[in-house]
C-alpha cells in the first residue's frame, strides 16, 4: 500500500513509525506499507468472546470521554 502525498494537500505532512523520529512528507513523496518477511506471532486468547484489544482499550480509558474526571481518577486509584 502506498500512501502518496497529492498536489491538492495544503501542506506538509508529519510521519511517525512505531514511536521513532518524526519524518515530512511533501507534495509527491509517499510511504509504502507492506507485510514484513518476518513476522512476529502473536497469541489471542479465546474467552466467552472477549478480544485482548478491548481489555486495553478499558485498561488504558481509550474512547472514553472525560466528563466525569473524578469516577476516572477513582478507578486508577482501585487498581493500584
């Protein structure tokens, strides 16, 4: 897959890979994604349905709101 930057975009745009140093891409540059030669294996665990992503996803609070601040600060404080 490659992901070209257009004639029509406004700007530059920034790339960072797996937390590295940010990169710019301008007008006609791309970035080409493809399956490593060498891939890592992973395990998923099969329980009642229950994906390892979304134990994370509400480990980590990811798309959650932030409208009750103090009931998010009392669940961190609970799993120490």
């Amino acid at each position: 897959v490659q992901l070209r930057i257009t004639a029509a975009n406004r700007g530059i745009v920034e790339v960072s890979l797996d937390g590295g140093d940010m990169a710019s891409l301008r007008v006609g540059q791309y970035i080409q994604v493809q399956a490593s030669p060498y891939p890592v294996p992973c395990v998923n665990r099969i329980s009642n349905g229950v994906d390892w992503s979304k134990d994370i996803n509400e480990l980590l609070k990811f798309n959650q709101n932030f409208a009750n601040k103090q009931q998010l600060l009392q669940d961190v404080v609970q799993t120490r």
